[in-house]
C-alpha cells in the first residue's frame, strides 16, 4: 500500500571490502555519475542513490584492516550487504573471503542479501568470474542465504545499474 500512496521504497545497504577494492569509487559513481578521485576511507561516507522510484541507503566503510572490525556497527537493520572485491587483486583473495565470511557470520546480517561486486572489470587480465567465485567459496553459504556476483566498473560504471535493480528485486 506504501506505494500506492506515493511512499518511495527505501533499500539499506552496507558497502563492505577490502581497502583499495573501489567502494568509495562505486558510490561516487552512483552518486555522481563518475568514480572520482577518492583517498582511503577513514571510518564512513553515506550517500542516498535514489534509482526508479527507489532510495537506496547506502553505508560506505573504510576497508583497511585495522577498521574492519567497525563493520559491524553498520549491519543493524540493513537489507542487503555490497561486499567489493578488486578483480585483478588475486594475492588478497583469500584475505577477501576470510573478511567476507567474517562479516556475514554477524546475527543483524542472518537475513540480509549479498551482492558481490567484481570491480576493476575493466582492466585486462582479471580473474575469471568462476574463480572468484570458487575462491570467496560463495557457494558454502546456506541456502538461505540470497547472493549474486556481479562484474562492475567503478571507473567505467558498467554494472552499477544491474546491481541496484537486482538489489531492488531482493527487498522483501
């Protein structure tokens, strides 16, 4: 009924990743419609994306690994996590995965979305989506978990539609 009354819908994300992934570069293109030039995120930047008649909410955080930890103040009352991984970065892999399966073991995340984002797409010689797949072991989640992995560029923006209306098909 919300809608129907002229209510937007409203989607809550939280931006997770490794350092140097590209988060802030992905919500500056949402936001801006350009990657920008960004420096490490110290703690958080929010923006609002709005796309379709939708609001997209989204938590950027800082991804180094000392701040990691502060992840968690960011999951409560969220519905879907953009975990961003750089595609050319094979030596943090499994760094990436320990992150990201660290991160989803959190009981405000039980029910929340994922959408793993491959950035950088648009350099040569990435790893193959399969790959990244088998490696961040995205099939060990259970099967309630609702995931995607999707090819981006936050320097091209090739990809970014793709995920907000997956994200948006997702929201309960």
């Amino acid at each position: 009924m919300g809608n129907a009354c002229g209510r937007r819908k409203e989607i809550r994300l939280v931006l997770i990743g490794l350092d140097l992934a590209g988060k802030t570069s992905i919500l500056n293109r949402l936001k801006y419609t350009e990657a920008g030039s960004t420096t490490p995120t110290v703690g958080f930047n929010f923006e609002t994306i709005s796309f379709k008649n939708i609001d997209f909410n989204i938590w950027d955080t800082g991804g180094q690994d000392k701040i990691r930890d502060l992840w968690k103040h960011y999951y409560e009352q969220v519905d879907g996590v953009l975990f961003v991984v750089d595609s050319k970065d094979e030596a943090r892999l499994d760094e990436a995965k320990d992150a990201l399966h660290r991160a989803l073991h959190d009981i405000n995340l039980k029910d929340a979305f994922l959408c793993v984002l491959a950035n950088k797409r648009d350099l040569e010689n990435c790893l193959s989506v399969e790959t990244m797949k088998n490696r961040l072991q995205l099939s060990s989640f259970p099967e309630t978990r609702v995931w995607a992995l999707k090819e981006v560029s936050a320097l091209k923006g090739t990809g970014l539609e793709d995920v907000l209306i997956w994200a948006a098909k997702q929201k309960k």
